[in-house]
C-alpha cells in the first residue's frame, strides 16, 4: 500500500475518532443497564427509568443496545416507526413519548421475525455507529439497554465511552431477581464494570415478591431479599425492590411503561424512590 493511501486511512481513522468525541462531549451521563441473567427485567427498567428521568424536565435518549432482542421499540410504543436521516446525513432516532430519543436495531432489520446473524466485529461497529452517527443532540441521559451478561455489546459501548478524551465514564445500573442463580450471575456484572472502571449505580431487585391479587398477602415467588445481600457482599448500593405485577407484562406489551400506569401501582412507587437514588448519586 502506498505511503499517501496509509495517510488517508489514518486521516480517515482520526476524523471518526474526533466526531465521537464531539458527539459524546454532548451526553452528560450514559447509564448502561446489566444484568447478568435474561429475563429479569432491564428493558423493563430501562424504559422505565428514561420515561422517569423524561418527566423530571431531562432530555433523555435512549440506545438499544440489545443486538439480538431488541425490544426497546416496543416497550416504548414506537415499534413501527422509521429512522431518517438529517441534513448532515446523520441518523435521526425515533421520538417517543413526546421527547425521548430512541435508536435500536429493530429500526434495521426487515421485520422483527429477522434474526440478526453477526459476529463481534459488527455488532462493534453497530454500537459505534449507534454512538457516533445518530443524532443525539445535547442529553442530560443516555440510557443504554443492553443483553444480559459480559459479551461484546457492553464491552464496546464500555470501551468507546470509556476511551473518548474528556467524557464522564458511563454509570453501571445492575438488575437482578432474587433468586441464587440470578445474585450469582449479578456479580459478575459488578466484576465487569469494575474491570472497565465503570461507576456502579447499585443494584435493582425486580420480580421482588407478588402481591396476590386475591387475598393482597405478598408472595415470595423468587424469594426477596437477595438484592439487598448481595449489594451489601459486594459494597455497592441497593437502589431498591421492585415487586412482581402482571399488570406490568400487559402494560409493558402494550407499549406503555409502569411509570405511566393509570393503576398507580406498587412498583411504580418503588421506582420512583430508585430514580430518586439515583439522581442523588449522578
Ligand atoms: N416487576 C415485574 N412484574 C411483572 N412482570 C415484569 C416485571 N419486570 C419485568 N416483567 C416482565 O418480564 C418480562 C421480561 O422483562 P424484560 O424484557 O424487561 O427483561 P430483560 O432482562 O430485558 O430480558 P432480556 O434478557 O431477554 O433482554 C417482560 O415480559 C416484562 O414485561
Ligand atoms: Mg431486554
């Protein structure tokens, strides 16, 4: 390869470099939601918490960082929406409840029965892109959904937020259920954030307890508690127990996240002090 070609790949490669920047210079903070289980709830609390932090006056987006199961969109009402692209050929995301930005790969493929078939490399590049060329604006937040566990969706929103010059390191916010192998799996979450500097919010339990709509006695489905423990084992705050509600699996189906429930439910509450915890710390 010839020396100039070289000098305009580097060129090339400092150019995107700086646009990241610029483009994270303009979040104030980033809060990626882990888990180390599927299934206990983070897109739940995601949507959740950017509706939450929306109605507090914040300008909020929120990034679908769930290659695989993307369902951001739908929790939030705005499965069947497009992506455009502005003026400077940036993404434009997708705008739900008023004003919450949202970007996700269901916005990419054909139909949501289309199963994404990639490897690291791309799913890296997707997360970069979903950072650089979206057009995010000035946030307040960027809550980020991600998959569970340690894999390369996390690593690289971590590692791209983590290597911009001048940009808060992201916040980690960790979702378990109560059960053994749930706190188990939480942990290495811990362990993953605290490898890649992240600051840890603390730790949410969810499914905590099933308040029985029959006789209002409060089952223990998962057992509760276990949240509580293992943020004490591994020093790091417990933001709170967010019980189990079948109206939330409706509401949530339906596009509408239990923040906004007419019912005012128990959780809702729950959430509310979570959020407030978690402004105290940001
Ligand atoms: N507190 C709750 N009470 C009742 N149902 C809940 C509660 N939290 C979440 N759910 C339901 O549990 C299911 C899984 O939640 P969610 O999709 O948020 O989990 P997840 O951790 O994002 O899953 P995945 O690992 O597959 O991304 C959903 O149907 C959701 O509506
Ligand atoms: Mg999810």
């Amino acid at each position: 390869m010839a020396e100039n070609e070289l000098d305009g790949i580097e060129k090339n490669r400092e150019e995107e470099k700086a646009k990241l920047n610029l483009q994270l210079s303009k979040i104030k903070s980033t809060i990626m939601v882990m888990s180390g289980k599927g299934g206990v709830g983070k897109s739940t609390v995601s949507a959740n918490l950017a509706l939450s932090l929306a109605r507090e006056g914040f300008r909020v987006g929120v990034l679908d960082g769930d290659i695989h199961g993307p369902d951001i969109p739908k929790i939030l009402g705005v499965e069947d929406m497009k992506l455009t692209a502005d003026e400077e050929g940036k993404i434009r995301p997708v705008t739900a409840y008023g004003n919450i930005k949202v970007i996700s790969v269901g916005y990419l493929i054909e139909s949501r029965d289309t199963p994404v078939i990639w490897r690291g490399p791309m799913k890296h590049s997707v997360m970069r892109q979903f950072l650089k060329d979206v057009n995010w604006g000035e946030l307040d937040f960027l809550v980020v959904d991600l998959p569970p566990g340690t894999g390369d969706e996390p690593l690289s929103i971590a590692q791209l937020i983590r290597g911009a010059e001048g940009v808060n390191a992201p916040y980690a916010l960790i979702v378990t259920t109560p059960q053994d192998v749930a706190l188990l799996d939480a942990r290495k979450s811990v362990e993953f954030a605290r490898a890649l500097d992240l600051k840890i919010l603390g730790i949410i339990e969810n499914m905590s307890g099933l308040s029985c709509p029959h006789c209002g006695e409060t089952i223990d489905l998962f057992k509760t508690g276990g949240g509580r423990k293992a943020a004490e084992d591994l020093h790091i705050p417990f933001l709170g127990a967010v019980p189990i509600d079948p109206r939330i699996v409706r509401d949530t189906d339906e596009g509408r996240p239990f923040v906004v429930s007419e019912e005012g439910l128990e959780a809702a509450k729950a959430f509310a002090g979570i959020v407030s915890d978690i402004l105290k710390q940001i």
